[in-house]
C-alpha cells in the first residue's frame, strides 16, 4: 500500500499528522482513511482540507535576506500525498515512452551521469583558439515548477491520450490547492493557487518532465527545420540539448543566428507553459578560445558570459583533464557536510550509516564520472575515517580497525569496484579474513556444509544498526573486553562483566559466558542474530 511505503520523518501537512501517526493508528484510521481515498478516486472530489498546504521557505545561500533566495517546499497532507502518489504510479507506467531520452530528470532507469558524460564529450577542447564552431546555452528558468501553466499541462495530457477521469483526477489535485505559510513554528495567511506545481507533490516531477519534453521536441523541431545548425558532434544522433528536469544544456554551431533562433523558441515556449529564462543567469559557451568576441556575442544576446569549468548537476563540467584542484569542490561538500553532523553526538551505528546513505552515494556519482586521483581518495578516506570513529573529519583519534578492511574508499581498483556497486564488505570468500575465520569455526564439518550468505547474517534488511555494528567488532576482536583493556594498562577487574568468575574475553563473553547460555553455542549462526540485543547490553557494559 502507497501509505506503508511512503518515507518517514518528513514534515507533516498543515493538519500536523505525519506518516507515522497513521502508521501507529491504522487500527484505529484504517476504514476512514481508505474511505476517503476510494471517495476520491470514485467521485473526483477532493474536500479542501486535504488539499490544504504549508509552504515552507528554504533558503538557497547562506543568510539569505531576499524573498528570491528562498525555496518554496510545500508540505502537504499525507492523505493527499497517497492520492498523488498512487496517480504518480500510474503516470510512470508511461512516462519513459512519453518523455525523450535526453531528459534523465525522475525516470527509471536512466543515469544522471549519462548527461555529463556527454556534456563533457560535447565541450571538450573549447578552450583552444581558432574559429567559433561549437556553441552551448546553459538554459537557467525562473521559479520553474512555480510557474507551470496548468492548461498547458492538462493539453499534454490530452495530446497522449489519456482516460478523461484520470486527467480529472490531476485537474482536480493541482488546482485546488491553497496555501499557508509555515513562519517560526506557525501558519501565516491563506491563499489560493492560480498556477504552478508543488515541490513535495509525488506526482509533480512527472508532471514537470511531460512539460519540459514539450520543449524538447520544440528544439528538435526547430533544428529538422532548419532554425539553427546542431553542434558538428550532435547530428547522429541528432542532439539539440541535455536536460535534467530544469537543468538544460542547449547545443549548436555557436552562430548568432542560432542562438538567436533558440532564443526564439526558448521565448515560444514561455507563452504556452509559463516557463520563462533568467536571462542574468542563463550562460552562453562557445569554443575558439576568443574572449572578447565571447563577451560581445552574449551581451548581444542578453545573457551572461560563461566559461568552462561551469557546475553542472553538482559537478564540475571540464573542456580539458581534470586536475587535482577541481576535485577541491568534492573535499569541500564532503567535509560541510561532516561538519554539520559533528555536533549531532552521533553513535558509531549512527555514523556508520550516514557515511553509507550520503557520503558514499555523493562519492560513487563522482567516481562514476571521473577517475578519482588516488591522492584525493586518500582524503577522502582520512576524513571518513575519522569521521567513522571520532565524529569529526579532522580528528586523529585511533580507528579500531583498519580502513583497508572496511571496504569502500581505499585507493586500489577493488576498492573503486565496491563504490560503484555499493558493496562495503569483504567478500565473504576470503579465506584469511578474521570474520570468516569466526564463522567457519561455527560451521559444520567438511562434507556436510550449508550455503548460506554469511555477511547477510549481520547486515541484513531491517537490522537494528547498533546491534549489526556491535556485531561486527566483535567479528574483528576490537570490541573494550577487560582483558583488551588490561594490555593497554588500564586498571579494570579482570573477570567477566557477567558471570564474574572467568577473565573477559571476546570469546568467552559470546560464547562461553553460561550466563549467555540460554542462547545456545550460537550454532547456526542466524540464531545468534536474535542474541544481538543480548550482546548489546554488554557492549554497553564492556565499551
């Protein structure tokens, strides 16, 4: 069900009930809340107080001060986020036929890093002198999703032939929205809407995407025509631009009266949909290494200069190899961002899966553009693990255990294989590694062996993180047992935190402890699983 699959700890709606108020009252809401779904999708009616919304202001820079440094994130209902989710669903059984392929924006199975690869194939050499041949519009559109003309969508979705009830269903979603401002805690005024789409919608991003192809095959169209002449690299396949939602690369020969041209459709394209450019913020690109006839050009056209290297869907956008100074602005994000959590007083399990859900996928996008230099790797791997251990990136706290073993930033090519397949552990296929050597010793004899996926019995789906982290020090012996403590000289008792009668090791807490007894000898190893909680409280104890 839409409502069980929905992501939690997300602001709530105007009516103050998160996902996790229905999830903990589903007895109690079920009927109603199922109810008031099937009304909807039977009648076509949505009752106002669902539709309602709270805006909430993000800022895009630091001390923002002006109404336009801020981003406008709606907060809806969760009754209505499962209406529009469900209707999303049915939009993305279609939207990879409907939308052309140079759109990766919100569509399954097409790769971000696909458009800067060919971005970057597209501007390579621009620097070097001679003739103006290539040519590449940076397109900046004002307020996008804002200023979306709701007519404008619904023709699109009657141009693809789609049932009447199911275009009713997003009429009535999208125009019968209306507006609070979330301000210090509280809702301020109320509005209603005259066009635009949410940001916090489901359904908006594929609502968007069908908007914007309109302009795609526009571009397309323009240069089958004639209008302008692609960029010599673009003619097969035909490419007249690279677009990630509102992020669009428009290409050429770099002629006035291309951009001209493009401008033009550009300027057709805000009639209809109400998707203008910022002309302060659009860029023009051309090659031939000629400042000052870049300059001329583009303030001919009314808009800004540009040149390469320029940001692009987060990255850097190279016309040459890159050198160890642009890989500054990945350090830079890494090192904000660990800077942020570090007063968080996040545990090791905390931190453990922050590096695995942001830093690692901020990482792999990188490393699945470009070939990372072994010494930005090497910092990149002192600041995670530090961060891993201490909370801090700059810490030079003593790691537990080798960052070799946790596979995921070394500097050799396997490691580069684990990022770009998300796998952080050691195969379970060496022999020599200590986990493995744990759980052989829990095996079977030869001739009678089970297959079984080892690594899964720690980290598997819906593991408590603590208990899988606990775990898996203790797998590599660098849990605080007595008797670790005692060799580095720290007075402690030596006996068993437990059972008081035996010196504390690894092995005896786990294994041999008969205060643990109840749990078996921990053969087979899934039933050691549900020991976790168990071992935890003598983590607490022993760390």
């Amino acid at each position: 069900m839409a409502l069980f699959s929905m992501p939690r700890n997300k602001a709530p709606g105007p009516d103050g009930f998160p996902v996790e108020f229905f999830l903990e009252a589903w007895p109690i809401v079920k009927e109603s809340f199922i109810a008031a779904i099937k009304e909807f999708f039977l009648t076509g009616h949505l009752l106002k107080g669902f539709n309602a919304t709270a805006i909430t202001l993000i800022p895009k820079v630091p001390g923002a001060d002006q109404l336009n440094l801020f981003r406008p994130v709606a907060c809806c209902t969760t009754i209505y986020k499962v209406i529009t989710r469900l209707i999303s669903k049915r939009l993305n059984l279609f939207i990879d036929q409907a939308v052309q392929s140079n759109q990766v924006g919100f569509i399954k199975g097409r790769l971000l890093c696909e458009n800067v690869l060919l971005a970057s194939e597209l501007v390579d050499n621009f620097q070097a002198e001679g003739d103006t041949s290539r040519g590449c519009l940076q397109v900046d559109l004002t307020k996008a999703y804002d200023n979306v003309n709701w007519e404008f969508l619904i023709n699109i979705l009657k141009a693809l032939n789609l049932p009447p009830i199911f275009i009713n269903w997003i009429w009535v979603c999208i125009s019968t929205p209306s507006y609070s401002i979330a301000y210090n805690g509280e809702l301020i005024g109320f509005f209603v809407g005259k066009k635009g789409i949410r940001q916090g919608d489901p359904m908006s991003s594929h609502l968007f995407v069908l908007v914007m192809d309109i302009l795609a095959r526009s571009l397309d169209l323009g240069a089958v025509e004639g209008r302008f002449v692609l960029h010599p690299k673009c003619l097969a396949p035909m490419i007249t631009h690279l677009s990630f939602a509102d992020d669009i690369l428009v290409f050429c020969d770099g002629s006035l009266s291309s951009l001209v041209a493009i401008l033009d459709i550009l300027d057709v394209f805000k009639k209809g949909s109400g998707l203008g450019i910022n002309l302060q913020k659009t860029a023009l690109l051309l090659d031939g290494g000629n400042f000052e006839r870049n300059r001329i050009m583009a303030a001919s056209l009314g808009v800004s200069q540009g040149s390469l290297p320029v940001r692009y869907l987060g990255v850097p956008l190279m016309s040459q190899k890159m050198k160890k100074h642009d890989y500054q602005p990945l350090v830079d994000r890494i090192n904000s961002r660990f800077t942020s959590w570090t007063a968080r007083h996040l545990s090791f399990a905390g931190r453990l899966q922050l590096l695995k859900s942001v830093i690692y996928s901020t990482i792999n996008f990188w490393a699945s553009i470009f070939i990372l230099p072994n010494q930005c790797l090497h910092k990149l791997e002192q600041m995670c693990n530090a961060f891993l251990w201490s909370g801090a990136p700059n810490s030079a706290r003593e790691a537990k255990i080798s960052w070799d073993i946790l596979v995921g930033l070394s500097i050799t090519s396997v490691v580069r294989d684990a990022i770009r397949n998300d796998d952080w552990w050691i195969a379970s296929s060496r022999s020599r590694n200590p986990v493995i050597l744990l759980l052989k010793s829990l095996l079977p004899p030869v001739g009678n062996l089970v297959d079984f996926s080892w690594h899964k019995a720690v980290w598997f789906t819906n593991q408590v993180p603590k208990h899988a982290f606990i775990s898996w020090v203790t797998a590599w012996n660098r849990l605080h047992t007595r008797d670790r403590l005692r060799s580095w000289g720290l007075i402690v008792p030596a006996e068993c935190v437990l059972c008081n009668l035996v010196d504390e090791t690894r092995d005896h807490l786990f294994f041999a402890c008969f205060k643990g007894s109840g749990f078996g000898v921990l053969a087979p190893w899934p039933s050691a699983v549900m020991a976790w909680a168990f071992w935890a409280s003598a983590f607490d104890l022993a760390f």
